[in-house]
C-alpha cells in the first residue's frame, strides 16, 4: 500500500505525544482521511505526505486546496457519523516527511 510505511511512522510519532487513535484511512465518497486520534479529548484530523525529493515541491505542497476541502468535508462527516455532533474540538493537519519514510524529516503543520 502505497504511502503505509509513512503513515506508520507518523502514527509512531503521534502516539509518542501522547495521542490514541480513533481511525486510520477513514473514507467517505470523494474525501479520506489519513489519521484520526484524540489528544486531550481534541480530536486531530491528519493527512500524512511523503516525497523523496524536493524535485516537484515539498511534501507539505502536495496538499492541494481541493485534498484540503475533502479532508473537511471527511472530518464533517466523521464528526457527525460517529460522534454524533459537529461542535466538538477538533483541528486539521499535515504530516510531512522529506525523504525516506523511516529517516527523512518529519514535520507537523497545523491547517488554519
């Protein structure tokens, strides 16, 4: 499965922070969600990306406005699927990792 060792690693270095997770590659039609966990009762919607080389842009570029607007729409409908409401605290990120999934720099930005 393509992407499922970066995922791993960026599982790893959540659950190190102290997170449980909720969900891995939560799908709806059109929309998907790489990571779901709680940290704290707030609930983190993550999209993890992995590039080799900077070549066609950073793996944080790769997250495109449209891959942002159906990770929305997923969280939305997680949220209301099973939990029940759509008021509960939540927030959006990306996991990037430059370079080999197991070694490359792994970095964690927060979607505004």
């Amino acid at each position: 499965m393509l992407g499922a060792e970066a995922e791993d690693r960026a599982l790893a270095e959540l659950l190190a922070q102290g997170h449980t997770l909720l969900a891995r590659n939560y799908r709806i039609p059109g929309g998907e969600i790489d990571l779901i966990t709680d940290e704290g009762g707030v609930l983190v919607f993550s999209e993890v990306r992995q590039r080799g080389s900077a070549q066609f842009g950073s793996a944080l570029e790769s997250v495109t406005p449209r891959k942002l607007e159906l990770m929305h729409k997923a969280a939305l409908e997680y949220l209301m699927r099973e939990r029940g409401r759509d008021d509960l605290p939540c927030r959006m990120q990306v996991i990037s990792i430059e370079g080999t999934a197991q070694t490359g720099r792994l970095s964690i930005t927060l979607i505004e």
